[in-house]
C-alpha cells in the first residue's frame, strides 16, 4: 500500500510553529510521511553530508520520541510510526540536524504540528459471543 506525503518548508532563520498538517489518524502506521524543505531566507538550506537527521515530537499527552530521519534529494523526510500518532490531538514536533566531532554542532528548525483526530472505528467494539 502506498501512504501518502505531505510536502512542507520550514525557514531555519524564523521561529515559532510554521506549518500545521490536518488528516493523522488515531493508529496510522508507517503510511504518512512528512518531506521536509529547509529553506534560509527563501534558499534552499542544504543539510551536510554525514550528519545526523532526527524528529523530536511531543505528544498530546506530554511524551516526547526521538526518530531518526533520512535525507532525500536535500530533503529531510520522516514517516510517522503508530506510536507518534497513538493519541489525539497536537503533535509538536522539530528537526534535529547534528554534526560529529569533537565540539558537535547542533541546528534545530522550527516546530511543525500534526492534528491526530480519534478514529471512529473501535477493536473492542467487535466481540466474539456465543451465537
């Protein structure tokens, strides 16, 4: 099955929450991806090679995830597992770009949210009785 991706830019050199994505469902797993254009002043930011890429996400309900993301022609790109979207409500999250060495140099983007509404569908709902 194909998911399906949402294409968004966030400016490095401006703050506070940028862009707000609609449509995360309750128990989506592995079928929504976030393609993420980092942009400085309207150019194109270039993510450096041999870094590492991470999505830090703060759910509704106060926990926080760590993902690592991939980079995909200079865009930095996350799929949404099910527990990132286990509970209902504004996901918050940003992106985490760290270079190696001795002195690790550290450029987080602004925030992102992800509206995650309920589904209607319960599991529990369908029981098995005697019939």
């Amino acid at each position: 099955m194909e998911g399906t991706k949402y294409r968004i830019n966030l400016d490095v050199q401006q703050g506070g929450v940028q862009q707000t994505l609609m449509g995360f469902r309750v128990g989506d797993a592995l079928s929504r991806t976030v393609s993420i254009h980092l942009v400085e002043r309207g150019a194109a930011y270039q993510v450096p090679a041999g870094c590492v890429v991470t999505l830090y996400a703060q759910k509704p309900d106060g926990t926080v995830s760590y993902s690592l993301c991939s980079v995909e022609d200079g865009a930095v790109e996350h799929t949404f597992t099910s527990g990132e979207l286990a509970a209902a409500g504004e996901v918050l999250c940003e992106v985490r770009i760290t270079t190696g060495g001795d002195t690790p140099v550290v450029l987080s983007s602004p925030q992102f949210g992800v509206i995650v509404e309920n589904v209607l569908q319960d599991d529990d709902a369908i029981a098995s009785t005697n019939e």
